[in-house]
C-alpha cells in the first residue's frame, strides 16, 4: 500500500469516473485503474462498485476511503512540518466558513491572504456549523472559521475576535421607541430570525428566550435578507456587529443596543487536534487582524503569536 494508491482512490471517489480522476492525479487512467485495482488485490475488498454508473463507493469501501483521507492528511501535515522548519509558508489550504461570518471576512480576506502569501493555494469554502465538525474529523478540510465554543474535545479552537449583536428594527414596532433592549422587551412573535442550520439562530434564542420559535414563517436564509423582511414587512431582527456597515444611513436608525443581558458571540479558528501548520494558522490570523475592528480582537492574538 502506498501513499499514491491511496490519493488515487481519493481522487476515484470524488470523481466517480475513471479518465477525470487519472486527469486529476497527472496519470493515464490504466496506471490509476492498475494502482487501484492492486490495492484492492492486497486488501482483499472491492473499494468500488464497478458495475454502476457512475461508479459507487462499496460499503467497506466508505471505511477504506474515510481512513485514507486521515492518511493523507497526516502526510501533509509531516511535510508542512519539515518545511516550517524552514520558516516556508506554502502549499494548499482548504478553509471552511460559516454563512453568517463570511459576508464580512471573505471579501478583504481573499485579497489580503493572496497578497501577503502567494505561495499558498487557498480553497474556501460556506459550511454550516455541523457540517464542518464533520468535514475536520474526515480532515477533508484543513481548518474553519466559525463560532464557538464547540465542546469537542477533539477540536481545538483559537479565539479571533468577539462580535456583538444588534437589534434592527422595523419603525412601526412599539419597541422601536426604546434607546435599548434587554430580553424581555424582545416579543418572540414579531422576531425574523434564520433558517434551521445556522449556528446563529442558536444563538439568538439563547439570550432572547427558551421557547422555540412557533412557526417557519418567520425564517430566512441570510442576514441581508432578515433586514430586507423587516424593511417590507415590520417585526424586527438581531444582526453581528459587523453587519452594520453593508446598511446604509436610513437603516442604521433602526438599530438598537441589547443589553441585559448583552449579547455576544466569540468567533475563532478552529482545527483538528493534530494540525501542526504553525505557521498556515498564522499566516490566516494575520489576515483577520488586518480586518477585524481593534477593539473587538482576542487579547491574546492582539500581542502574541498562535502556537500549537
């Protein structure tokens, strides 16, 4: 068995056809289709279905592969190793973010991350929460940006910054003539709040109130059009901080400052719990600082490096 054996059943799988795979890997497909057909000799299994079309992945196959991308991954970690004792940032980096995080980091990030470091290819990609958790014990990605805590111990997470929620409401509410809000002045039946998925919709329920929502009437799939809905329709909304600047002059009226309790949440770097690249989850959180306002930064990544 050996490491290219294993790239190639990777490069199979996502592929699910033997000549794009081969174009993949830089290979002919009969040396892929050999490669693959003496590692299942030597394993004594059929990894895939040949039979279908498009291939499948055979039960044990699922095994073989989820282990294989670990294999992999740890390999690059070893050879992102070696060369970060050369002080050499470089190679690929897949990084995953959540929907309501990437509107406001995205954009500058991309631009800053290419400038600064050219040598590395960055892959991004929009995930739920749940999603990613999946995806970093598979290591089919290499780290993420999302909220946390996450309780999971085989995790490990780097706080970045720490972002502040904010009422938008509609001008027709009663609660649109208060200066603030706390909890209980926020009315559970005129809230427009996100679809089911978003970590932030947790989030929101946890400081406004324990009862769930009563209908998915009052759900959307973006920020952006939380704030549209409220515009159009009344009720009111809870936004990040960094939302504030995409409204304009008339909009921002509409906010409001939660307090009692107030309403925060903590957003960081999260990455498996043998991810060595010291110097790649630098390399990204020196982008974000470039990005994120001062005073809402970790105090700990405002003076010191990130070591693992």
């Amino acid at each position: 068995m050996t490491l290219q054996q294993l790239e190639y059943v990777l490069a199979l799988e996502k592929t699910r056809h033997f000549v794009r795979a081969a174009e993949l890997c830089g290979v002919t497909q009969p040396t892929l289709s050999a490669m693959i057909q003496k590692l299942e000799e030597e394993l004594d299994c059929k990894i895939f279905d040949r039979s279908r079309q498009p291939i499948e992945v055979t039960a044990i196959g699922k095994e073989i592969i989820s282990q294989a991308q670990v294999i992999i991954y740890q390999s690059n970690q070893l050879k992102e190793s070696v060369l970060s004792t050369k002080n050499a940032v470089s190679g690929t980096l897949n990084l995953a973010i959540i929907p309501t995080i990437a509107p406001y980091l995205l954009p500058k990030f991309i631009a800053s991350f290419k400038n600064s470091y050219p040598d590395i290819s960055l892959k991004i990609s929009e995930m739920h929460t749940s999603t990613i958790i999946e995806k970093l014990r598979v290591a089919e990605i290499d780290l993420a940006i999302l909220s946390t805590p996450l309780d999971d111990p085989k995790i490990l997470e780097v706080p970045l910054y720490y972002e502040k929620f904010v009422a938008y409401i509609s001008p027709d509410e009663p609660i649109y003539e208060r200066a603030e809000l706390s909890a209980n002045d926020m009315p559970l039946d005129k809230l427009w709040v996100l679809e089911e998925g978003h970590c932030l919709r947790n989030q929101v329920f946890n400081f406004c109130h324990e009862k769930p929502i009563q209908s998915s009437t009052y759900e959307a799939g973006s920020i952006d059009t939380l704030v549209k809905i409220v515009d159009l329709n009344g009720g009111y909304t809870v936004i990040p901080e960094l939302h504030i600047d995409l409204l304009n002059e008339s909009q921002k009226s509409n906010l409001r400052e939660i307090v009692k309790p107030e309403a925060t949440r903590e957003i960081s770097i999260v990455i498996r719990h043998d991810f060595v690249r010291e110097g790649m989850i630098n390399a990204v959180a020196e982008c974000i600082k470039q990005i994120i306002p001062s005073h809402m930064l970790d105090a700990r990544l405002k003076k010191f490096a990130i070591r693992l």
